[in-house]
C-alpha cells in the first residue's frame, strides 16, 4: 500500500541583485541545491539531471526519506530554469520553474513547484500524513528562497 501527497507552491519575490548574478546561481543546480535545507545529498547523473536525496525526517521507527531526479534546462535569453520530472528514480516526482526578470536596479523572482510523493503508508493515513508532508516541503522551500534572498544580498 502506498499514498501519493501532491505539492503544488507558487512564489514571487524581488531581490538587490542584478538579474544575471541571479540566474547564473539558479541556472547552476548545485549552487542553487547547496542554499536548500536538508538535502543529504545531490548526485550529478548527467544530461542536465539530477537526484536529490532529502535528509529522513521522523523518528528512528518511522520515516520517510524523499529521492527524486528531475532534467534541468536553463535559457539565459529567456530567464528561465525549467526542470522537469525524471520517471523511475525514488519516490516523488518534482517539477517546476524559475522566471527570472530584469527591473533593472532589482531582480524579479518567480519559482513554481509541483510534485507528487509516493509513500509507503495505507491510503488510510492520507489525512493525517498530507497536510504534514505538504507543511514540512513548505517550510523547506520558505528556508530555501530566505536563503536565497540572503545571498542577493535582501529583498526590495
């Protein structure tokens, strides 16, 4: 038996730094990887994709540990890093964007995540497990982009 907790996050912020610092960071996955919580380690598998193996979080009885791969693809013309979910490694499947804007004397920011994490839990505990799933990848993506905000030196 197996539940699937579905991930869907959204932000926007706006930061000091000038758009093409911005974009070399985030285009540059183990830089962009090494300002996120709890990540016990990235493996480059080549071709632009890359595992994520997250720190097991729970007690020594029961935990979860989420693995995922996704395809990295980046345009500097566009502002873009789009990665894409890669089938058959782990247990979730992670996709997403960054869209990366220049204002000039700021830098606009967004990031879209949409996942789906496969646990190895009756579908009964759904209720239970997915709002604590959902709030604990919340909370690592909320560190992730203070960060980031961190590293381009504030938000404006």
């Amino acid at each position: 038996m197996a539940l699937t907790v579905n991930i869907d996050l959204g932000y926007e912020f706006e930061v000091k730094a000038k758009a093409s610092e911005v974009f070399e960071v985030l285009a540059d996955v183990p830089t962009s990887v090494s300002h996120f919580p709890k990540v016990e380690k990235l493996t480059d598998m080549g071709g632009g994709v890359y595992k994520w193996e997250m720190e097991k979080v729970g007690t020594a009885q029961v935990n979860i540990q989420t693995v995922y791969a996704s395809k990295y693809t980046s345009s500097k013309a566009k502002g873009t890093v789009v990665w894409t979910p890669v089938e058959g490694v782990g247990n979730a499947l992670v996709g997403g964007h960054w869209k990366i804007k220049d204002h000039k004397t700021s830098t606009a920011i967004e990031l879209k995540i949409d996942g789906a994490i496969t646990l190895p839990l009756p579908g009964l505990m759904k209720m239970v497990v997915a709002p604590v799933v959902e709030g604990e990848f919340e909370k690592l993506v909320d560190k992730y982009i203070a960060n980031l905000i961190k590293r381009f030196g504030g938000e404006v």
